[in-house]
C-alpha cells in the first residue's frame, strides 16, 4: 500500500508540473527551504538569476533544519528544499521525495590557536584552513580531553561531531551547543573548545585566533522535492539557478545522491 501511494502521488505531482508547463511563464509562489550556510553562501545569487529570468515568480525562504525537510515536503509547507549528509550520518532514502546532487564541502577541525587562553592550539597557520589531515583519527582523538562545541542535539550536525569522535575511540565532552557556526568560531577563538565545522562555515576574514585542519570527511548537500517534481517549472528553474551559483571551490565537489 505504501508503494501504491507513492506511485499515485508521484503521478499526481507529475501531472502538476504538465499544468504549470502549460501555463506558460512562471508565477506564483516556490516555497524553499534551506539551511543558514547555504542560505547565506548559494541561496541569494541563485534567487538574484531567478527573478532575473523569471520575474512572476516568488521565491520564499524558509531556513529550515535537514531534519526537518522530508516531513515539511510531504505536508506541502515547502516545494523544494536543500538537505545536507555528513560521512557519519548518511541520508536515509524518505518515501516520497526525491534528492539531485549540487556540491560537497571539506570539514574542518577548528581549535584555538597556540598561545590562545584555555584549550592549547596545535603548531600550524593560525587562521588559515591547512592540507588536508592525513589521518583523521589521530587529529581528533588528540582533543579526547578537551572540551567541544557541537551543534544542538538532534541535528545532523551534532550527530556528525559525535559519531566522528566515536570513530576516533572517544565520546566528546561537550561544553558549549550552538547551530550557528560564526558563533562556533567566536567561541573557539575565545578559547572555550574545539569544534568540527564545515567549508561554508569558516568563510570570511581569517582568525589569527583561530587554527583550521582540514579533515578526510565532508558534507554533501543535495537538492530534495516531491517525486515527480523534478519536471516542474519552477523546481526545474531553482535547481538550474542553484547550480550556477556554487562557486567554484565548490562545483568540484559533488554530492552524492
């Protein structure tokens, strides 16, 4: 039976996207969800092409949690929305919805830099994201002891820093939870903890403060709607204006579906 649902409401969603083919021109509302880095990093330039190619439409920003996304679709509070996956938390497939890939990101182990008060700094560039860590395990499991900064319980973010210290053999002693990473970075720079933060996370000025080693895993973030959505007008023309926005440190990067 659930099969037999899918199907029809995939075939539902295909035959509103013949409509709003039909229709000619695009108008009208497009509810998109997306998450703070990707909705201050991507989301802009890509709504400034689309009103420029398709000034009837009305995109509405939403900054949802990827948590959160597959329920939002299927009730019809979005249309389309961006999701991310990490290498220790992996996308589960969601009846009903279907993902497209559009980049992926390094991860970064962030820690006070050395001679910075409270947690000691390992010897690199202050500031500056290094070579990628050979091995992630020893990076990780050298901060066993020290206090870290995650996001809040039940995102994947949080998952993603505790199952990666899992890995390394040892559960992180959390001290400080907050979602915003520019938060994360002020709090590392001021020496309260370490914290594993991606590529969109760490953009902007360098932070003397602040000592950034590249880590093997990475953050994928893809593109989820309705099944049968993906010939709709409008989902069509936000994914085409999503891609083109990606810079390019990014693009070579792609996410998995």
């Amino acid at each position: 039976m659930v099969r037999h649902a899918e199907a029809v409401l995939e075939r539902l969603e295909q035959a509103d996207a013949d409509l709003a083919e039909a229709r000619g021109g695009l108008a009208g509302a497009l509810r998109i969800g997306a998450f703070p880095t990707a909705s201050r990093a991507i989301v802009p330039a890509a709504l400034v092409a689309l009103a420029r190619r398709h000034p009837g439409l009305e995109p509405m920003v939403c900054e949802t949690d990827p948590a959160a996304v597959a329920h939002a679709l299927r009730a019809g509070d979005l249309d389309v929305a961006l999701v991310h996956a990490y290498d220790f938390v992996p996308a589960e497939r969601e009846p009903g919805l279907t993902t497209e890939p559009l980049y992926g990101e390094a991860m970064y182990l962030a820690e006070p830099a050395a001679g910075t008060p409270g947690t000691p700094g390992m010897p690199g560039t202050p500031g500056a994201p290094g070579a990628t860590a050979p091995d992630q395990d020893a990076v990780l499991r050298a901060h066993a002891g020290s206090p870290w900064i995650t996001a809040t319980p039940g995102t994947l973010c949080h998952a993603m820093t505790v199952r990666a210290c899992q890995a390394a053999g040892f559960t992180p002693r959390v001290r400080h939870q907050v979602d915003e990473f520019a938060t994360v970075l002020a709090l590392v720079a001021a020496g309260q903890g370490v914290a594993v933060v991606p590529q969109l996370g760490v953009t902007g000025p360098a932070d003397p403060s602040v000592h950034l080693t590249r880590l093997v895993m990475q953050r994928r973030t893809n593109l989820a709607f309705r099944s049968g959505a993906a010939a709709h007008p409008a989902v069509a023309a936000f994914g085409a204006a999503l891609r083109a926005a990606v810079p390019p440190d990014l693009a070579g990067s792609r996410a998995e579906a």
